[in-house]
C-alpha cells in the first residue's frame, strides 16, 4: 500500500490513505463513543447519497448504507404551541392567519433542524390538530398533547404517542377534571401527583415544564409536597429555560440530585423546552433538545429519560468533537459473502455467541487495513481465520470518514487476487484496492 502514495497529486482535493494513516483511524473509531457529525434527517450525509450512486462504489456498501445504523440524535421541541394560543394569550406570533401561522413554523422548525415537535396549548388539543398535520406534512414527527395546570398551579407537559386520537387526548383532559374548559387557561381541580397518574395511566408522558419559573414544580411547591412530588417514580424529567449553571444555586442542588431532601434514586433529566408562539422561537436555546433515540416513539422519549447521560444534550452544553470513524463494511465472495453492516457514529457492540462470527468481524478489519497483530498465537490465529474467510474472488470493503483538515470519505477495499489501486477525486472520495497473498 505504501508504494500507492505516489499516485497521490499535490492538487487533489483528498490526502491519499495509506498504511499508517489507515491504522490509526481504525483506532480512532474504535476507541470513540459519541460524534457530533451532522446527520441529515433521512440520517445520511448528502456525500454519502453522491458516493452510493457511484458506478465504483461495491453494491455490498451501498446495501449497507441502505439499512439502519442505530439510534441518533433528533432535535425536539416540546412546548410548540398552536395559533389560537396565540389569540387567546395576546402573542405576537408575526402572522395573520392560521394557515400563515402553521407554515412559517413549519419552515422554521426544518431551518432550525427541528425533526420532532410536542404540541402543547392549555388543556386544549383540538385547535392544535392543524398545525400538527402541516408539521407533520414537512416530515416532523409530531406527540400531540396539552399543558396540564394543577390544583396546585403547577404546570405540566402531557404527550401522547403520535396515532392517539382527538377523542383519546380530549378523554384524558376529561380526567384531569378541569373546572373551566371555557377559561383560556384552565385549571384542574387534581393535584400535581394525581395528574401525573392518571396521565401515566392514558398512555402519556408528563414532563414537569418550566421547573425554575413562575407557574413550575420547584417554585411554586415548597417544602414536603415539593420534595414528595420531585421524587415520583412517575416523574422522570423536567424542563429548565436554557443552562443548569444559570439556575438559582438551591434549585441547582435539587436538579441535580445534590440535595438530600430531594434525592432521587434515579436523577431526574432535564432537557430545554419553552414556550414557542412564533417562528423566530425555534431558534433560541432554550426551546428544544437534543435526544439520541434509534425511533421516534414514545418509548423512545421514554428511554432516553431513563438514560439521560448518555442520550441526551442541551444545546448549552460543549460540542462533541467528531472524530475518524468506520461507517460501513461489506463482505464479497469467501466466509462473509454478501454480508454487510452499517456502523454507528457512536458505540457499536457485537453481540453474539461463540462461532457467531463477533471476531471474524474484527479480523477481517484488520485484513483490510493491512494491521498485522502483534505476538505469534495473535498472528497464527488471525492468518488462520483470515486464511478461511478469504476464498478465491473474494473482497472486503471499507468505508471511513474523517472530519479534517476538511470531512471526506474514504473506501478501502482489499482483494484476494484483485488489481490494485484507483482513485476518484472528483466525488471527494478515493478508493483503495490491494492484492494479497495468503499465507
């Protein structure tokens, strides 16, 4: 391979890979677990959609690309609200009508990269169905519910799975016993903890919205029923306006599980979530979060809840840095024949019994990259397995990204008996053939 680098052009837009370069990006996405890479909302880079109708590209790759590579992150907006909201609460939402108002949010929100949207007015859900069809039109994932006002004046976000009807969600309003539907702002005659159950019990979320301001869980109770309610095995996020370092020193403590009165056996997550009545809303920071999931569903909110550290980031928090990474392999001919996989930006794990093939997998990598391993068992056992994955005619294939000095995509593939060596610089991508000889 190294003997190819002096293919390589001063004036082509890609470094050409050779052995040592390849290796340590191996190393690289082996060892990282997050990337903060940009992903369209069909999940692959428009690079990716160019190099996969390539004549060049192996067919193994571009099924591979094809398939689902794990969960990712989904910008989300939970506290969108529709255009009556907006009349009933005096909001200056820059429209003049409905249907102004719902396709400028609808714009707004694939400018800002907002993929999933909770519509929430106050114990109202249907002048919000509008807006969720022309949200959904423009391919948003949409969890239609309301904001629910406790006896108490606590304010709480109540979503439902996105195929719930308007009989079910107005049901569920029914429930929560409001005095006043005709009031543009309703209260129910429930406690805080009684509606979080019984949203629970129609199939809902509860998030605790606004918890640092007026109207939220942490301000407006004190004492036992706040520590009581703040502790629900029911209740597991809630929503603060932008950073947690900007919250008031006592309420920090409780959000982040550090007060004793207040600890959770599980810290409760935050995320960024805030009125939106108006286009230019989608942008600020505090009006939606990110959230890793490998399907929008309620579930998936769910889980992501439960494992907040590591599925969710406010838009506050520091960029993850991207790094070199695999992103597909495709297996032609030999052991693997026809097999292809679709690697994940972050962690991926092989999971499977002895003689499922979680090593074969590995080694064949390491075939590709040339990485010889390291002691004498370490290479009689990788040439042996090597020796039975590779048949006559057979190939492995793949493909890499790197985020500098400028994001490319490189393919590599390594043959048994194949020619060697051809370059695309035109589709900002090259691609790598080796001969070998088996041992």
């Amino acid at each position: 391979m190294r003997a190819l680098k002096t293919l390589v052009k001063a004036k082509l837009p890609n470094r050409f890979i050779y052995r040592d370069t390849v290796t340590r990006l191996g190393y690289c996405a082996a060892k990282q677990t997050h990337s903060g890479c940009n992903i369209m909302s069909n999940g692959l880079d428009p690079n990716l959609l160019t190099l996969s109708g390539h004549s060049q590209t192996p067919i193994g790759i571009v099924d591979a690309l094809k398939g689902q590579s794990g969960s990712r992150y989904f910008k989300c907006a939970f506290q969108v609200n529709p255009y009556q909201y907006c009349l009933d609460h005096s909001k200056n939402c820059g429209c003049d009508n409905e249907a102004d108002y719902n396709e400028k949010m609808a714009q707004a929100c694939k400018a800002n990269g907002i993929e999933v949207v909770g519509v929430t007015d106050h114990f109202r859900v249907s002048e919000s169905q509008s807006l969720a069809d022309k949200l959904t039109e423009y391919g948003i994932t949409v969890f239609l519910g309301f904001e629910a006002n406790s006896y108490e004046g606590v304010h709480l976000l109540c979503l439902f799975p996105p195929d719930t009807s308007q009989t079910d969600l107005t049901q569920a309003i029914g429930a929560c016993g409001i005095d006043d539907p005709s009031d543009t702002s309703p209260i129910s005659n429930k406690h805080f903890l009684d509606l979080v159950k019984i949203i629970d019990e129609k199939g809902g979320l509860s998030i605790a919205a606004h918890v640092t301001q007026k109207s939220g869980l942490l301000t407006t109770l004190k004492g036992k029923p706040r520590a009581k309610a703040w502790k629900s095995d029911l209740l597991n996020v809630a929503a603060i306006p932008e950073t947690v370092a900007g919250m008031p020193n006592e309420l920090q403590k409780i959000a982040t599980n550090k007060d004793q009165a207040h600890k959770r056996n599980r810290p409760i997550a935050l995320i960024n979530a805030c009125d939106v009545s108006s286009p230019d809303d989608f942008a600020k920071n505090g009006a939606s979060t990110l959230l890793r999931m490998s399907d929008v569903t309620l579930e998936g909110l769910k889980q992501c809840f439960l494992d907040h550290e590591s599925r969710i980031r406010l838009n506050s928090d520091p960029e993850v840095t991207d790094h070199a990474r695999l992103v597909a392999i495709s297996w032609e001919g030999g052991l693997l024949g026809d097999q292809k996989l679709h690697l994940n930006a972050g962690l991926n794990v092989l999971v499977g019994g002895r003689g499922a093939g979680k090593s074969t997998i590995i080694e064949s990598i390491r075939y590709a990259f040339d990485m010889e391993p390291r002691g004498k068992d370490a290479k009689s056992g990788h040439n042996s397995m090597i020796k039975a994955l590779m048949g006559s005619k057979s190939a492995i294939s793949v493909l890499i990204h790197t985020p500098t000095p400028s994001p490319q995509y490189y393919l590599i593939e390594r043959a048994h008996a194949h020619p060697i060596s051809r370059i695309s610089a035109k589709l900002q991508f090259c691609i790598i053939s080796t001969c070998c000889s088996l041992p």
